[in-house]
C-alpha cells in the first residue's frame, strides 16, 4: 500500500511534465519562426507575402482546431485527442523541416496548427488526473510554461538557424512530442469521455469559416490594401 502510495505522486509527475512538454513544443512550434522570416524568404526565394503564410496557414489551422479538437476531448476522450494533437505537431514538424519548397511548408505549418487543442486538452487531462487541492498551482504552471515557450522560442530561433540550420526548428518541438507522447500513452490512465453527444458539425464550419477570413485579412491586408475589392469581400 505504501508503495503504490509512493508511485501515485510519480506518475502525476511524469503526466503532468508530458503535458507540459507537448504545450512547450506548440508554443516553440508557434514563436520560433517569427524572427527567421527574412531568412526563410531569401532561402525559398519568395516574396515578403508569400512568406507570411508561414505564419498565417498556421495561425488559420491553429485558430480553427483549438477549440474543435478541444470539443472533440470531450466527445472522444482527452488522452485520446491529445495523442492526436501530438501526432498532427511532429508530422507537420517533420513535413516542414524537410520542405523543399514554400507550399509544401505552409503545408507542414498547417498540419502543426491542427495540435493546437492540445493546450486545453492540456488542462483537461490534468484537471482528470490531480487532486483538486493541486489544481490551480498546475494550471498556472502551464500557462506560465506556454508564456516562457513563446518568448524562449523566440530567442532561440536565431542561434538555431545559425549554428544547427532550418531543419532544427521543427525537429526540436518534433522530438519532444514525441518524448511527450510516449509519456502520456504510459503513465495517463484512459479518461472516460464527458459527453456522448455528437459536434456541431454546422456550427463547426461557421465558425472555421469567419475565424479563417477575419486571420486572412489581418495577415495579407496589408499587401493586398485594406481597400482592395479583395479585403472588403473578406471582411464583408
């Protein structure tokens, strides 16, 4: 009995670092590339707004998952749709770390904007899985985890590009949710679904469909002119 005492506080542990290790590799995955812009349009040989799509395809794919895939946690089960989110951020990690060209990197940043549920799916397993007493102090940390991803991300990206190359940035978060995921399949029990009812699947595309113009405006705006037959339809 003490033994199976000692080991239950372990496993919280090892559960609560792997959900903390999937949010910190969205939030490298999400910061990292800001800063490499310039280098990444002089290596791909495209334009300054082709290569914002980098950062729009996977704020689009990011801003329409998080709370589809999050919904889906409920319906599906959370262990379940967090092992997903961490396949969607390595698979478009890899994909985009051996890109030969831009689209096929959008392409990879818009399969890594799928695992943004993984943040509420985060605080869901955790809220199964802790003591209630315990509850707040970790829904802190991960947040504050999330903040410090970005902003390290941020800092990290020039040196990474520089000594280790392009490839490094994705292969990074890749490898933790890998190692996140790994974790979670071993130590997080199966979490029983909250809700049998089925998605909204019309609600779902609405929403898909305003949050993706209203992104696409405040990305490519600028270079198409905020009075542009183009952006008012958009924004219309």
């Amino acid at each position: 009995m003490a033994t199976e005492q000692g080991n239950r506080p372990l496993a919280e542990y090892l559960a609560v670092g792997a959900a903390i290790g999937g949010v910190v590799a969205y939030s490298l995955l999400q910061a990292m590339l800001v800063p490499v812009l310039p280098s990444l349009r002089e290596k791909f040989g495209v334009t300054t707004s082709d290569v914002a799509w980098i950062l729009t395809g996977f704020l689009l794919s990011s801003a329409v998952s998080t709370p589809v895939v999050g919904r889906l946690g409920d319906i599906r089960g959370l262990k379940r749709m967090y092992l997903f989110a961490l396949a969607c951020l390595a698979a478009g990690a890899l994909i985009a770390a051996c890109a030969p060209t831009l689209a096929v990197s959008v392409a990879g940043r818009i399969l890594q904007g799928v695992g943004g549920g993984i943040i509420p799916l985060a605080y869901g397993i955790l809220r199964a899985i802790l003591p209630s007493h315990r509850l707040p102090a970790m829904i802190g940390v991960v947040g504050g985890v999330a903040g410090m991803g970005n902003a390290t991300g941020t800092v990290l990206a020039g040196p990474i590009l520089q000594y280790l190359g392009y490839a490094w940035l994705f292969l990074i978060p890749a490898l933790l949710c890998v190692i996140s995921g790994i974790v979670v399949a071993i130590v997080v029990p199966s979490i029983r679904a909250k809700s049998d009812t089925k998605i909204n699947v019309a609600a779902a595309v609405l929403l898909a469909g305003w949050l993706s113009t209203a992104l696409i405006v405040l990305g490519q705006g600028s270079s198409w002119g905020w009075t542009s037959r183009t952006t008012i339809l958009l924004r219309c």
